[in-house]
C-alpha cells in the first residue's frame, strides 16, 4: 500500500518474514523510509523478524535501516483496532575503519 507519506507494508502473523523482508528491502533501495504495520503479537513477530532480514538484504546496498516504533489505530472490519507501527528508515553503512600498525 502507497501512502501520500509513502509505502506502508502490513504484516500479519502468517506473513513470511523472508517475503517481507525482501518487499522492505525493494522499497529502501528505492525510498528513504517505509511504514511496517502489525496487529497482535504473532504479527509483531514476524514484522521485526522482517526487519533484521531486511538489514541482511541491504547489506550488498552499503546501507542498513533503524526503525521507531509507535502506536497507531488501523481499521479492521469497521472497528479499530491498535497497531503497532515501525517507521524504518535508511542508512548508508558505515565501513569500520581498520587501523593499521607501522
């Protein structure tokens, strides 16, 4: 799903983190910041399973992610319900600089 403030992912808990890991991944090549949504504790799971995937996949990018957490209220078959929200930004990976001894 594309928002005006840019693409949210949703995740539920029979999502495959390795599938939305690599959506995620496909998006910060392509954007600066993408939403992950999940509701429910299995969800959450799998949406943070995802992340760290995704951190693996961009790696070949030189680039990682940081992602913030937060509340927010979705609506599921006309009722609300409370999401958790990851906003996921990207970073260019910074190379550990290596000393060498004279």
């Amino acid at each position: 799903m594309t928002t005006a403030a840019g693409v949210t992912l949703k995740v539920s808990a029979k999502s495959n983190p390795n599938a939305v890991a690599g959506a995620l991944a496909a998006v910060l090549r392509e954007r600066e910041t993408a939403e992950v949504q999940a509701v429910g504790a299995g969800a959450i799971n799998q949406a943070i399973k995802a992340v760290a995937i995704a951190r693996n996949y961009l790696k070949g990018a030189k680039l990682d992610v940081v992602c913030a957490p937060s509340f927010v209220l979705v609506a599921i078959d006309e009722s609300e319900r409370t999401a958790i929200s990851l906003q996921v930004e990207r970073r260019k990976l910074e190379e550990k600089a290596v000393e060498v001894e004279s």
